[in-house]
C-alpha cells in the first residue's frame, strides 16, 4: 500500500466527444460517525450538465465481491462555476449540491467510479466492470489492498497502474485530492474548492437560529448571514415546508433580500397555535437555489414544533398501570379450539389459531416502526412512545434515522435476531402499509424479523448494552422499576408457539439458535408482571395489523399450562368461575403461593375467602382488577365473589 502523499497514480486517460469528468477529491472517513464523508467531481469545464453519468461505489472486501453497494444518477445535475459537483450528506459543509445520508461511503479498502451509463446499469451486488469507465479511484484506510479491484480496472486500455491510494487511519481528518496532472495527495479536505488554490472564491452563505425546539405559540428568528459583504441585492426564497408543517402551521416573511454592501438578513417566524392534536412536527429552514457566485454553508435545518395538544389515554403507563379499562378485540370464539386439550395438543392448538396461513399476516420491518408508534404510543402523551427497558416517553420523531443512537428509540427485538435465525431482507426495508402484507405460517421464522408481538420501541444506546442477552443476564437498566419483565416474558412465550424451530429452556443455551432462557426467570416475571392495559391494548393494536394475538396476554393462564406447574392439565377457560355467575371475572394463577390477580372486575365486587371447612379467612371491596397478597399453607381454599345479587364460589389452590 502507498503511505505517502503525493505521486502514486497515473490513471488518467481521456475520452473523445464528450468532456472529461473525473474523481477531484475524496473523503471516506472522519472523526466520530462519518458525518463529513464527500465526493467531489469536477469537469473540464465550469456549469458542466452531467446527464449520462453515474458515480458508482464498490466494495473491495471478501465478503463485498468487489460488487456495487451505491449508485448515483447523475441526471439533472451539472458542476458549478469552478467545474465542481460535490457529493455529501447535509452535514457537510459548505451543503453538497447532491445530497446522499450520512456515513454512505464506506472506509476501504473500496473503489468510487464515474461511468457514462445509468445507475440500473449498477444494482447492487453488480461486479465492477471496465465497461463504459470514465475515472476510478481505489481508496483505503491503512488498509490491505483491494487487488480485486486493482486487477479489474487495470486492464482498461487507457489506464497505466492503478494503485490503491490510503487517505490514512481510522478516523483521520485528511482527504484524498488530485493533482492537474492526474496524480494524488493527502491532505486538509477542501469540499467545493479547486486543490490547487485557484478558481472563483464563492460567497458562502450560513443560516441559523436561536435553538431548534419550540412549542406551538412561540416565535423565533432566522438570520440569513454571508461570509462577505453582498456586490448586489442578494434575494433569498426560503422554504418551512417539511412533513406535515406548512403554510397553516405559522405566519411570517420568507420572501428576503440582503441589501448591497450588507451581510445579514433576518425575519421572525411566528408558530400557530391550533387546538389540533396533530403530533410534533418538525420545519426545514431551506434556502432555494442560490446565484452564480454564492453556496450554502449549510441548509436545511430542522426545528421541532412541540404540539401542546397531545393526548392522554385512559389507562394507565406501565409504571402506573391499570387493569381492567382496555378490553381485549379478540373475536368472540377466538380461544374455543383450546377447551379440553393439554400440553403438546394445547400448544398445537394454540399455534393453529396464532399462525393460521389463511388469516395472519406478515408486515415489512420497516412497516413495524409505524406499528409501534401506535402499539407503545405513551399513555400520558400521544406524540410519544414509551421505552421498554428505560421505562419512559420519548418523541416519536426521534426514530433514528443515522448511524448516532444517542437520544433516539429504535425496534428492540425481544427474541433476538441472532438467537432466533432471522434477519432482514431487501424488501423489508419497505414501509408500504396495514393493506400489504405477506402471507405466513408457523414455519416461516424470518417473517420473526418483522413480528410485532416482540418488538418494542427502545432506547437505542439501552438497545446497545442489551444486546442478544438471555433475560437472568439482562434485567434492565440499574434504578428503573423493571415493570417491563412480564411483558418481555409474554413476548417470548409468543414466540416459542408462535415459530417452528424457536423453544424457551432453562439457562442460557449459548451456540443453540433458536433457544432462549431463562426459563425459570421468565416465568418469574410473568407471575409477578402480570398483563396491564397497556399490554393489552398493544396486543389490540398488533392484532390490527397481523391478524393474530398474543395469547398470554388475554390469557395469562395458558403460561402455567405449556411451561409451569400445569403442565399435562387440560385447558378449560371456565374452569376457574362459575360459567353462569361473574362469567367475566378470572382469578389467577390457580394453583397460586403468595398472590392472586382478580381480573376483569366492572362494578363493585367482594372477594371472601375461606377455609374448605366454612372458615372466612379474608374480604375485600374493590371495583376494578385487584392484586391479592396471600399468606397461607399449601392446600385448597374457596373463594366467593359477590356483586349486586350475584354470587360466584370457585376453589384455589395454594402450593
């Protein structure tokens, strides 16, 4: 690999009939996340159309195949005064003219190439190819060299000894520039600016504001500055549109002009404060096109516009949980098929109505970040999700979108992609509705990917540190409350039944795709977490999308059947209350120790309990789902229920 800084190429070649355009500057890495990666061409000559072009990106490495991972249509764009295009993220500065997302370009050791063709020419995973090439540069960060690459663009006629050019280590601030003669240097990155010093010197133009959060009803300023005095009126149109936000959403000038001799302009923006419940939304400060002789600095910037109207569910947040306000949507019947069946039957019964081919359904990954916008949507404030590990709100607009995590939430699988064997494909990467989907079945474990019963918003840095830890390793970030466990716990039982090939085992089955622990510390959670409103209305919410449910959800009881203490019992879903009294009422787990959940209580309701021989041990008032603690020996009790002139007598069992 050649380490110094100056001759290390002679690629150069020219090509008849049409202006050459060639790779003038390079910068593959920065510090930190890549943020000010950029590629620069520049023509022969200035205001050069670019139409027929197309920059291509290959990757080098084994696994890569010396394949296109990007491709850039060039149509429609043309170099600037000084004969340069500069290709970059809207973190750049001065702003690119094509803007691609952040930390696109890969380190090295890869190759960017101009072709005259289409970027159709060049789907990804297409090989690299000497065909219609204009320019090529081979690049590396101390890296060994791509010799596939090398090979495939030295036999092109015109070149003499490609090599590979280092820009330097990781996270250096250098960039790879060429020389007039066609030769290479490394040095300080000089994005929209000749290598060698000359050219026209543009005016640069920056825009800014005070802060970039405001609430609804607030006004602010935006300050249009150049970094030299204006020749002439400098006109400016500005655009706020983005999104949701427009012309209704505030009041204010964005017509300005920049007086002759001056250097600034400013106009203040006032935020309309409706009484609509539309969600945060966020504006794009955009400057349009700019005249000959001028560039932005930067542009595009995003304020948010906090909306004061969200709302509150009525239930509870899982801190604060409620039973009993949510009703489950299952359809009537839904369970039926389970009555009378035992442990492996029961489980086959229950992935018969939860995989059903003729009923459930797929949806992309992409399509399950609008899922959780509405299934973890906060119970206190609707423009919020709630986190599962961190047990708290965050902006639904704070999805992240970049290589950072930091402030963000992102989708936490439950059961891990790496111990469950799925992973996404190039079509998951659509988000394209509750109207399109895939059918699926108990054996089609990458539809896992994208399953919403066990993917939950989270905080991405806390997505981070959990990693694929079995719960018993992982219990949550130290002095939260850890209400999250018994929805985890359900998440997973969902997922054993739910796939072929997928179980929940003891310990931590490390190397075992496809198995999960702990057992005895999920069905822990389960017992003392037991489902919320907050759970129940997600499972409603999924359902919508799916089709399906999570059955340990609406009955929490078919847990003990399949993984606990009632293993090899037969299921009947009225065992616990008399079918003609209280109907609607469940008491569990039964068998029970130190606790029981009275659920689904609608009106005032008395509990008494009692010794098999008369004696009342215990009472309680209550008019909605109550938790019971018991201090009792091992054996059998009753239980009456009294509402209105009603009254229901069921056994409990303690162990």
């Amino acid at each position: 690999m050649n380490k110094f800084l100056a001759l290390v190429c002679f690629g150069i070649f020219s090509v008849t009939g049409y202006s050459q355009v060639v790779i003038n500057e390079l910068d593959c890495d920065t510090p930190g996340v890549d943020t000010q990666e950029f590629v620069e061409l520049k023509s022969d000559t200035p205001n050069f159309p670019l139409d027929g072009y197309v920059v291509v990106m290959f990757n080098g490495s084994a696994s890569g195949g010396n394949t296109s991972y990007v491709a850039l249509d060039l149509d429609g764009y043309q170099t600037d005064i000084n004969g340069l295009l500069l290709i970059g993220s809207n973190s750049v500065s001065p702003v690119p003219q094509y803007l691609i997302s952040e930390n696109v370009i890969q380190n090295g050791a890869d190759a960017i190439a101009i072709y005259q063709a289409d970027d159709f020419d060049f789907l990804q995973g297409t090989l690299a190819t000497i065909e219609n090439l204009v320019d090529v540069l081979i690049y590396g960060t101390a890296d060994a060299d791509a010799t596939g690459l090398i090979d495939i663009f030295n036999d092109h006629p015109n070149f003499t000894t490609i090599q590979q050019i280092d820009e330097g280590p990781g996270n250096n601030t250098n960039s790879i520039q060429r020389n007039n003669d066609g030769t290479y240097f490394v040095a300080v990155p000089t994005p929209r600016q000749l290598n060698d010093g000359s050219g026209v010197v543009l005016n640069g133009v920056s825009v800014s504001v005070p802060q970039t959060q405001y609430n609804e009803g607030d006004s602010f300023t935006i300050t249009f500055t150049t970094e030299q005095p204006v020749t002439g009126d400098l006109d400016l149109v500005v655009s706020l549109d983005f999104g949701t936000f427009d012309s209704n959403d505030f009041t204010g000038t964005l017509a300005l002009t920049i007086p002759s001799g001056q250097n600034s302009i400013s106009t203040s923006i006032n935020l309309i404060d409706d009484s609509d419940d539309e969600g945060d939304e966020q504006l794009k400060i955009s400057m349009g096109t700019l005249p000959s002789g001028y560039l932005p600095l930067n542009n595009n910037l995003i304020v948010r516009v906090v909306d004061n109207d969200y709302t509150v569910a009525p239930f509870g947040t899982p801190l604060n949980p409620t039973f009993g306000v949510v009703s489950s949507t299952q359809p009537n019947g839904y369970y039926d098929s389970l009555d009378g069946l035992s442990d492996t039957s029961l489980k086959q019964a229950l992935q018969d109505i939860i995989a059903n081919p003729s009923i459930v359904r797929a949806q992309t990954y992409n399509d399950v970040t609008d899922i959780l916008k509405q299934a973890d949507q906060n119970p206190a404030n609707s423009n919020q999700v709630w986190l599962v590990y961190l047990e708290q709100g965050r902006a639904k607009l704070d999805f992240q979108t970049t290589a950072s995590n930091v402030g963000t939430w992102n989708r936490e699988h439950v059961f891990p992609r790496s111990r469950g064997g799925y992973d996404s494909i190039e079509a998951d990467e659509t988000a394209d509705g509750i109207d399109i989907f895939w059918t699926t079945n108990a054996d089609s474990l990458r539809h896992g990917n994208s399953d919403a019963h066990h993917i939950r918003a989270v905080d991405g840095p806390e997505n981070s540190a959990r990693g694929n830890l079995f719960y018993g390793q992982y219990t949550g970030p130290s002095g939260t409350a850890g209400m999250f466990r018994g929805d985890v716990a359900r998440s997973i039982f969902y997922m054993a039944v739910r796939y072929n090939g997928l179980e929940v085992v003891n310990g931590y089955p490390e190397g075992n795709v496809g198995q999960f622990g702990d057992l005895a510390t999920l069905l822990l959670w389960h017992q003392n977490d037991p489902p919320d409103d907050f759970e129940m209305n997600r499972n409603n919410v999924v359902y919508n999308w799916q089709f399906n449910r999570n059955p340990f959800i609406d009955e929490p009881e078919l847990v003990d059947y399949l993984w606990g203490d009632m293993v090899g019992q037969v299921w009947d879903a009225n065992l616990s209350i008399d079918d003609n009294l209280l109907s609607q009422i469940r008491i569990f787990p039964n068998p029970a120790s130190s606790y029981i959940h009275v659920r689904g209580v609608d009106a005032e309701t008395k509990i008494e309990l009692y010794t098999m021989e008369g004696k009342l041990i215990d009472e309680k008032h209550f008019n909605s789902d109550t938790r019971l603690e018991l201090h009792l020996s091992s054996g059998m009790y009753l239980v009456k229920l009294f509402r209105q002139d009603q009254v229901s007598v069921s056994k409990l069992i303690i162990k």
